[in-house]
C-alpha cells in the first residue's frame, strides 16, 4: 500500500498541468498547496480526501521511479492517456489488454515531461 509519494519534478508549472489532465478523467485532480514550513519545500498534492501524489521542484529528477493510477473504466484509462499526450506526455505503451499480467487487465502507459513512466490501469476485478 502506499499512502504518499513525492515526485521531484524539473518545472511545476508543466507538471501541474500535466498531472491535472491525466488525473481529471480519473477524478483525481482535486490539488492542495503545501506552504514551505520548517525547513520542508514547497509540496503540490493531488487526491480526495488527503492528497497522496505530491509534486515538489527540483533540479534533479529521476526517471526510474515508476507510478501507477487506478481508473474506474477502460474510458477512464483511455482519456487520461489522450490527455497526457495532450500535455506533454509521451506514449509509452498504448491503451489496451495487457494480458501478460491477466486476461482482463487493461492499461496505459505514458511517459511524463520529466521521463517518470506512468501506467493507468483499469482492473475490472475489484469493481465486480
């Protein structure tokens, strides 16, 4: 399980309108704003009703960290992936079965501004 994540990106202002596109059609895109306090850095969290993805700047970023997004539906997964690409994204693996992992396991997989891999997927099995 994982409760958060901070992503170290190279510019905010393209990473907030990248992520606000990928998660809007998976109802994710609510955003919080974390003030700098205490030595921490400015943080940009996304998610209802405590953000658990979050964006902090940073010179350095590093692209083998690899993220995964639930969606609701293969519609989902398919217009999260049409707005990353919209915004910068790069097609990483288009929207489909991936039936390596199960026969009804579907995703997408982009990279983002920075080069993080992305998957949306879709798991119909825990929506039954």
């Amino acid at each position: 399980m994982i409760d958060h994540i901070y992503l170290p990106v190279t510019n905010i202002k393209r990473s907030l309108d990248f992520y606000s596109a990928l998660l809007t059609p998976l109802g994710k895109a609510d955003r919080w704003k974390f003030e700098a306090k205490a030595g921490y850095p400015d943080l940009w969290g996304f998610g209802e009703p405590q953000p658990g993805f979050w964006l902090k700047e940073s010179n350095a970023s590093f692209p083998a960290l690899y993220v995964a997004f639930a969606a609701l539906s293969e519609q989902a997964v398919n217009e999260a992936f049409d707005a990353a690409l919209a915004h910068g994204g790069k097609d990483n693996g288009a929207p489909g079965l991936r039936p390596q992992f199960l026969p009804d396991y579907y995703a997408a997989n982009v990279l983002d501004p920075d080069g993080y891999s992305l998957e949306i997927c879709f798991k119909p099995w825990l929506y039954e």
